[in-house]
C-alpha cells in the first residue's frame, strides 16, 4: 500500500532562493541510520512475493503493467 499523497515541510532557503543542501544534511545525519531500523527479511519476503505474483501473470498471459 502506498500513500496517495505526500507532504514535505518547507525546504531550507537562502535569500536569493537557493535550496540550503547543507542543512538537510545536518538534517539527515540528526535522523540517524536508517537502515537499523528496517527489517530487512520482511521486504524481500514481499519482494518475493512479488516477483512470484508477476511470473504467475507473465506465464498466464495476462499483461502486466508496474
């Protein structure tokens, strides 16, 4: 399931306009790893459901489409 809609707070900017790249990555770092926290068995699980889905359509024929 993916959102319908995404919303981004206001992008840090300079006074001529620019994106301030530098404090989005003070940003991030401040976030931490991401990749502790992602369990990493559950997505290639549905992954491989995934692909399995889509071979099952492919070999009945049926067009598929991402």
């Amino acid at each position: 399931m993916t959102p319908k809609t995404v919303v981004f707070d206001e992008l840090p900017k300079t006074a001529t306009g620019k994106t301030q790249k530098f404090v989005l990555r003070e940003k991030a770092r401040a976030m931490g790893s991401l990749t502790k926290s992602v369990n990493t068995e559950f997505i290639r699980s549905k992954f491989k459901r995934w692909v399995q889905g889509v071979a099952c359509l492919v070999l009945a024929g049926i067009p598929f489409s991402s």
